[in-house]
C-alpha cells in the first residue's frame, strides 16, 4: 500500500499521508516473559530462537511455549533454517532445533573469533589474519584456508553470491570474492568503523565512531547517502524507505531516508528485526509486535 | 586511582615508583586452597573444599573452623560468609560468633561480594528466575534492598564503586545505583564476555567477537572498539592492577593506554586478591603467591 501511495501520489502529500499511516508504530501484541531474554532471532521454522541466561531455547509466538534446547554455554551463536550453529571458544556446533540434537561439531585449533553463515552449506570462520572456509555436506564437512592478504583482524559480514564485507582497516571496508579469494572492491571515506549491516539487493550500511550512517551501493560503489544521528549506532535495518537503528542508549530510532527525518520508537529495546510484517522488538523480558 | 587530580607528567612519575613489577616476593605450596584473604591485620586465612577455614602462621597452616559443609564460603570484610541453601551468616573466625545472619524465604542461588561492605545475595525467584538483595551491612547490621538484578554469572557482574554496579546480559549493560535502587544507564554493545572495572566511571567490556570497549558509565559515551588481546585459556577474571594495568589469565600485563602487552609474569593464578597494601596476592589450587 505505501509502495503504490509513492507511485500515484506527489512527495508531499505522500509525507502527510506516511506520518498519518505511521508504519511500525502501532504495538498490536506485547508479551511479558517471566524470564530474561538476552537475544531473540527468527527461525526459519516460524518460531523464536531466545537467547536466556546463556540457555538456548525456542519460544513459539503462535502457542507462546518455550522449549529448553542447551545448558548454559559462552559463547555466540546464530540461526540457519532450523539449525543453529554455537561457537564456544575452538569448538563450533550445529543444533538441529525440530530434533533437539547436535548433528555436527568442528573442533579448531585456536580460538574462534567469529562466525558466519553464508549459504545453506558453507561458513566462515575467522581468526587473527586468516579465513576459514566450512563446506558441510550432511554429517561431514571439508575445511579451507582462504588466502587472503590481511593485515589488520577487523570484523567481517557476509552479503551475497559468497562476498564477504570486511573492514580493512579502521577507516575502509574491503568488499571480498571468497571464491577467488580477492578484494573486489573498498569502501572508503568512514571515520573509525564501528558496525556494518547488510541489507540485500546490493546495500551496505556501514556505521562508524562519530555517529555517521552512510548507505552504499555494492553494484556501483558509490555512497548513497550519509545520514547523521546523536548516539552511536549498534545495529541498523531498513524496511522500505524507512531505516531502523538500535543505538548505545537501546534506544530504536526511525529514519525516514527521503526526508531524513528521525522519529523515536517509544521504550528501549536489546534488538528488533522483521518477521512475518511485523516489526519484532524485544527488551529483557518482553517481546512487542508492531505494525 | 586514575582519577586522582594530578597533572599527567606527575601522575606518570608516581605511578613509575608504584609499578607493578612482577616480582614473586613468596610461595606457599601444596595449599589446596578454594579461597585466600588476607586480612587487614595481615593474617592470612584459607578456604578448602567449602569446608575448612585455616590460618597462616608463617610456618603451618592451622585449622580455625571445619565441617561447615556451606554451599559457598567467602571472605568478606576479612571474615566468613557462609551461603547455605536458605541462609547466608558472617563468622568470625576467631570468636566462632556470628556477626548477622540472614535467612532466605526461597532457595539461595549465589552470593558475589562486591565491597567490603557490600555483597550481592541472589535468590531463586521462580522456576527459572532469579532476583537479587543487596546487602549492606554496617556495624554487623545488614540493611537489604531487593532489585530486580537475575545476575548469574560472576563474569557478568562488576562493581564500580559509589554504589554503582554494571551488570551484563547478552549485549546489554545496565549501571545501577543500589543507593537510589535506580538503573542509571542501560548501554547496548556487543554480546558480553565479561566486565573489568578501570576506574569509578571507566568499565572495560570483553566481547564475545574478540573485541573490547572502554564505556565512561556516567555520560554513555564509549570509546572505538578494538581487538581483545587478552588470553581466553581460563575462565578467570581479568585483574585490574594497582598501578592501572591489566593482568589476563595468562598474567601478561597490559597497558590499557597503548594496548601493548608490557610483562609476561612467571605464575600460575586461577584468583587473585590483594594484601591491605594493594599487593597482587594470586592462588590455585596448589599454590598461592605474593607478588610486587
């Protein structure tokens, strides 16, 4: 409906319509949980992975049940499909959620700094200035040493098409082929970088220290636009034309990237995300609803 | 200790006299120790297996209280706290007299002590929930305030000083005040491995990404990221050292300044605690060591 308003309609009266409207503002469902939730993320199955005291376990929004999965672990951990993959120190596991059963465990020499998903089958993994390739087929997996030429350990995030976002330095983000194992392409012109996010169809927005959002195209490299918020910025995803930053302060701030207007969700909250057309916020012991 | 009003240059010279220097000045083998304390007086007290108090005297150690069968056993304030499933008392070693008891209506969890006049005792409040009572005590006198804190793990959980407590969960921080029972600041970082205390406002967050952040919990504001060199082999705490210095669990002293690892120490340490003089004193369960 707001996609067909934009078309029709002149930008103006499209403004007045959209802070009528005001997507994502209503909250049509808050559940209270009687237990604190440290991390909320959608699985691929319809349910929630809760993140609660170092437990794992699962809570259905439909029939509000919650099932146990692990004991307590440190770690980090994230979801593919219905899997769900721990890291705990060298050790890297894969949780079936429908079964409730660890299916594969890949033991590494060192530390594992991070993870990530980048397809149904493969992972990477990184250590200080190295990559490694994770290819599971079933119940087995091959393990590769990417050769790339890093010289400073950075954060890296998967996009698309096996390309990894990487920040060379503290200033630059480096956007690498892991198939052919090079720089494809360097994002420049950031202050110290503190956060990057991936937002499909060839979007990155990278974050950096003096509160500066910039919005890239990975097709053409360019900056699309920079935005400029009060608070540093934790987290960030867009929904249409609107950006949704979690900042420092846990607080939700709503941009609207035509106008680059910003408006505050009311309340403070450990994350969000989209599911099902909802907007999914959660604090410790609550989980809102909004549309 | 930072923030002690001297000009820098100044500053630098008195804590070049102050510096830790590595330096293992004794060693007690053999202790089976859970537990060390020195106390103000000097004496140096033990817990073994929950069970046992020992002293030191410069020779043996020597059995002040035994079968106590607690759940937990702390020093605090230089004496006994005893965590048992419903109740939680000081003992003084040396009077075998009571300072407080505390009985608990639900089952406890566990008690961190923060202070030495403060520690945190937390209760199961549910099936899967926990909450917290802080208790203070003066002149034997416990005053408890409950706060909705479900702290679990000790990592977690750092007290800053000036009534301030930061508490991690998952990628949040929250600074209470357990003078006010208010929450000054919630901050939002990364997922918390775990906390170190660098000054009253200054806090030191580990992450579980391999990177660490510098928060002023009073104005929010955060310092950039950078990342972790810390070793991660055990699960012991960071060490804030005297002269502002950090000790990982491999005892490599870092410089929170320029992040350059400045000392390898030749010891074995799984905690540590200080003498009145602010001296490292670390402990395993085979030896405890006294370092300058």
């Amino acid at each position: 409906m707001e996609t067909l308003l934009h078309e029709w309609l002149p930008s103006d009266l499209v403004n007045i319509i959209d802070s009528y409207l005001q997507f994502y503002r209503r909250c049509i469902r808050s559940t209270n949980l009687i237990t604190s939730v440290w991390d909320l993320q959608a699985l691929g199955t319809g349910q929630f992975l809760c993140e609660t005291h170092g437990h794992l376990a699962t809570w259905d929004p439909k029939t509000e049940k919650s099932i146990l999965l692990t004991g307590a672990f440190c770690g980090s951990f994230a979801s593919q499909n219905h899997n769900i993959w721990i890291k705990n120190y060298k050790t890297l596991k894969r949780l079936d959620t429908i079964t409730q059963t660890f299916n594969m465990e890949i033991v590494m020499g060192e530390d594992i700094h991070e993870f990530i998903i980048l397809d149904d089958r493969r992972l990477l993994l990184s250590f200080p200035n190295a990559w490694i390739l994770i290819t599971c087929n079933q119940d087995a997996y091959t393990i590769c040493k990417l050769k790339t030429q890093m010289e400073y350990f950075g954060s890296v995030i998967a996009l698309d098409d096996m390309r990894v976002a990487h920040t060379s330095d503290n200033y630059n983000v480096g956007i690498w082929n892991l198939v052919t194992g090079e720089m494809v392409r360097e994002l420049k012109g950031h202050s110290h970088i503190s956060t990057m996010r991936y937002l499909g169809h060839q979007k990155l927005v990278v974050v950096s220290y003096d509160n500066t959002i910039k919005i890239w195209n990975l097709t053409t490299g360019e900056c699309e636009m920079t935005l400029q918020q009060d608070v540093l910025i934790v987290d960030a995803m867009v929904s249409d034309h609107r950006l949704f930053t979690n900042s420092t302060d846990c607080q939700i701030r709503v941009w609207d990237m035509r106008t680059k207007r910003c408006e505050l969700l009311p309340g403070e909250y450990i994350s969000f995300f989209f599911h099902d057309g909802y907007l999914v916020t959660h604090s410790h012991n609550n989980i809102k609803f909004w549309v | 200790m930072q923030e002690f009003p001297l000009p820098m240059c100044l500053w630098e010279i008195v804590t070049g006299y102050l510096q830790f220097q590595g330096i293992c000045t004794r060693t007690l083998k053999q202790t089976l120790t859970h537990g060390v304390c020195m106390r103000r007086d000097g004496v140096l007290l033990r817990s073994v297996f929950n069970q046992t108090i020992d002293r030191y005297d410069g020779d043996k150690w020597i059995c002040l209280i035994q079968h106590l069968d607690a759940k937990q056993i702390l020093f605090h304030d230089g004496k006994v706290l005893l965590v048992y499933k419903d109740q939680v008392t000081r003992l003084d070693p040396f009077t075998l007299c009571n300072d407080f008891v505390i009985d608990v209506d639900v089952s406890v969890h566990t008690v961190e002590v923060l202070s030495d006049s403060l520690f945190l005792l937390v209760v199961k409040s549910g099936f899967f929930s926990l909450t917290s009572i802080v208790c203070e005590v003066n002149n034997n006198q416990v005053i408890q305030t409950p706060l909705p804190l479900d702290f679990v793990y000790t990592n977690l959980l750092q007290y800053m000083g000036e009534y301030r407590l930061a508490i991690a969960r998952g990628k949040q921080i929250d600074i209470w005040n357990l003078k006010t029972k208010t929450r000054e600041k919630r901050l939002r970082g990364h997922k918390v491995r775990s906390l170190l205390r660098l000054s009253n406002h200054q806090l030191l967050a580990v992450y579980e990404c391999r990177l660490i952040q510098t928060w002023n919990i009073v104005s929010g504001e955060c310092l950039p990221s950078r990342q972790d060199p810390f070793a991660h082999e055990t699960s012991s705490k960071l060490v804030l050292l005297s002269d502002g210095r950090i000790m990982d669990p491999l005892m490599h002293v870092w410089n929170p300044k320029t992040w350059k690892c400045e000392m390898i120490v030749n010891g074995i340490c799984t905690d540590t605690t200080t003498t009145s003089e602010g001296d490292l004193i670390t402990y395993s369960w085979d030896r405890i060591q006294f370092w300058k």
